[in-house]
C-alpha cells in the first residue's frame, strides 16, 4: 500500500524530514482514521505541504500505535520519541498540551527518506481535509 501525508507548510517539517532531523511521522487523533491499522512497515509514504505538490517518498521503517491515552501517556511518548517527531527539548511541554486530549497516536518510522520529482494528486474522494490518504498504488490517484 502507498500513503500520503499531508503536512502544515507552516511547520517546516518536509525540511526537517529531508535534512534527517525527522524520523518519525506521528499523527495523534481523537478518533482512528488513516493511518490506523493501515500501514506496515515496507510500505512507501509520500510527503507533500498542504496545496503544494509531493516533493518526498520514504519507506517505512515500523509503526507503533497506542490508545486509550492520557496526559501521561502522551507525555510519556513525547519523552521518548520527541526528537525523532522532530519536537525541541523546550517545546515539549507545549505539545503535550496540545495533545493531551487526543485518544489515539501513530508512530511511522521512516527511513530511505529521498527528495523525488514532483507530481501532482487528487484528493477526489477523500474528503477535502484529509491528511493521510492510503492507495493501493499511488499510480491511481497522480495527475499526469
């Protein structure tokens, strides 16, 4: 299966994620959706900036998922992993509280991470604010 995850431009996290300084793609939900049990390790995650075209495909490495979170638990995840999500020491505290109410995290460890030539998608189908979309081939949804 192929995936697409859609970030925020504002965050800088295709840089981050090029550069090496990111090695996870967490996405942390009140309810399961996309990615949640969907992905496995082996399979291809494209990355594109929201409006912008996919510019970055990596494989994925494993995933870990958790649920039924609490406070704790989140701080707990974001003791551990932080770093690799791409969050500073100092931020921490600040994303923690961000997703202290959230019920579901997904890990995607990431690695063969490469800058690809870009193309374009439809999201026909996926609803207008999805961001992650899962394909059996990312053939099905480019725009040539």
């Amino acid at each position: 299966m192929d995936h697409i995850a859609i970030l925020n431009k504002s965050w800088n996290l295709l840089g981050k994620i090029l550069s090496g300084e990111k090695t996870i793609e967490s996405r942390w939900y009140k309810f399961r959706r996309a990615p949640w049990n969907k992905i496995f390790a082996g399979e291809t995650v494209y990355f594109k900036n929201s409006g912008e075209q996919i510019t970055v495909r990596a494989k994925v490495d494993k995933v870990l998922q958790f649920s039924d979170l609490s406070e704790q638990k989140v701080k707990e995840i974001l003791d551990l992993y932080h770093l690799q999500i791409g969050i500073p020491e100092n931020k921490v505290s600040e994303f923690v509280a961000q997703f202290r109410n959230k019920k579901y995290c997904i890990l995607v460890f990431l690695k063969s991470v490469q800058k690809i030539v870009p193309f374009e998608i439809s999201k026909k189908g996926f609803g207008v604010m999805s961001a992650w979309l899962c394909v059996d081939d990312i053939e099905e949804i480019k725009i040539e």
